[in-house]
C-alpha cells in the first residue's frame, strides 16, 4: 500500500454511463485527451460524431504500418504541447509509451482500466499553477453495451469491475480493489473446477 500511494499518478473517478454525447463534450473540453473504448464500432462513431479533422484514430483494423505511424503523430504533439485528441480500441493500452493528462475508459476489466491509467501522466510530469504535482485523471464511463456487443471476457470483467467499484470508488487501483476484483474473477472464470 505504502508503494501504491508513493508511485500514485493517477486519480480514477467513476462516472456512471455517458452518451455518445457526452463522451463527445468530454473530449471536446480536453485540449490532449486519450477515449479508450471497447470495440472499433464505438471508436468510429465517436470518431464521427467528435467530426474533428485533427483527431487521431487507433484500432486493431489498422495494418501495424498505419498505426506506427498514427502513434508517431501522437508522440509528436504531445512532446510538442499541441493538441492531441485520440480515439482508441484496446490496442493502445499494451506496450505503447503515451502521456495524457486524461484518459477517459470505457468500462471493462479491472486489468484493461489499469492499463489504460498507465497512459494518463506515465511520467509524473503534471503540475498545478503553483508548481506541484498533481495526478492525472482517469475517467471511467458506462457506455451502451447493447449497441456496441463485444468479447464475453471483456463483458464478463468489466461486470465484475462494476461488482467491485462501489466498495473501492476513493480508489478503484488500490491494492485491496484489484485483489477484490481479481479473486472475483478467477473464481468466476474457475466455475466448478476445484483442482485447486
């Protein structure tokens, strides 16, 4: 607990569900903000809908070409304090070194949400007007599963996250709520086997 807190970066704040809307005013309101969500259908209407021209786009769609060099792009302006809206599937949230100062994300497993919060000030480079730090924010949002169906794994953790999160919303990356979500979810994953 006492690393958790030292290396803390990061405050993830809960926010039930948005729109396509709202999610939109959201990144509209951020001069360099991350949306992660969980399919590549909800990521181009919201690609859409933002209608923003200097919006950059990440998906699994993409060949590894195009997305090398989307991800140069996003590396340029943030290294350069430009503006940088990007909207992304899951692909960003593995091995991709990015900065944000606001990560919004789609609900999804404890695991997903925890990699995402890892592109939200992964340098620790944020301060206020006086000169201290201050944490990046994490946003996570409910979303219209009906419309945007994905993988049954990453429906299935992000109803276990929801599950959790009310017990753990002062800090929903604290030790104690990823033992609480990942006891929840090996035992459901584990089902009746009791080789254990």
């Amino acid at each position: 607990p006492k690393l958790h807190r030292t290396l803390q970066r990061t405050e993830v704040k809960l926010v039930g569900r948005l729109s396509n809307d709202e999610i939109v005013e959201r990144l509209k309101s951020e001069s360099r903000v991350l949306c992660v969500v969980n399919s590549r259908r909800h990521a181009a209407d919201l690609l859409q809908l933002l209608d923003d021209s200097e919006c950059l786009h990440l998906s699994a769609g993409m060949c590894a070409r195009h997305r090398g060099k989307v991800l140069k792009s996003i590396r340029r302006r943030l290294k350069q304090g430009m503006p940088c809206r990007v909207i992304s599937t899951q692909v960003i949230e593995a091995g991709v070194d990015v900065d944000f100062p606001v990560v919004l994300r789609a609900a999804a497993g404890l695991d997903s949400i925890a990699q995402s919060a890892g592109r939200c000030n992964r340098e620790g480079k944020l301060h206020d007007a006086n000169g201290h730090d201050r944490l990046g924010q994490v946003v996570v949002f409910d979303y219209d599963a009906k419309t945007y169906p994905t993988s049954r794994l990453i429906e299935i953790g992000a109803a276990h996250f929801r599950e959790i999160a009310p017990d753990h919303a002062d800090d929903p990356l604290s030790p104690e709520a990823i033992e609480a979500y990942f006891t929840l979810h090996y035992w459901h994953l584990g089902g009746e086997d009791d080789r254990g």
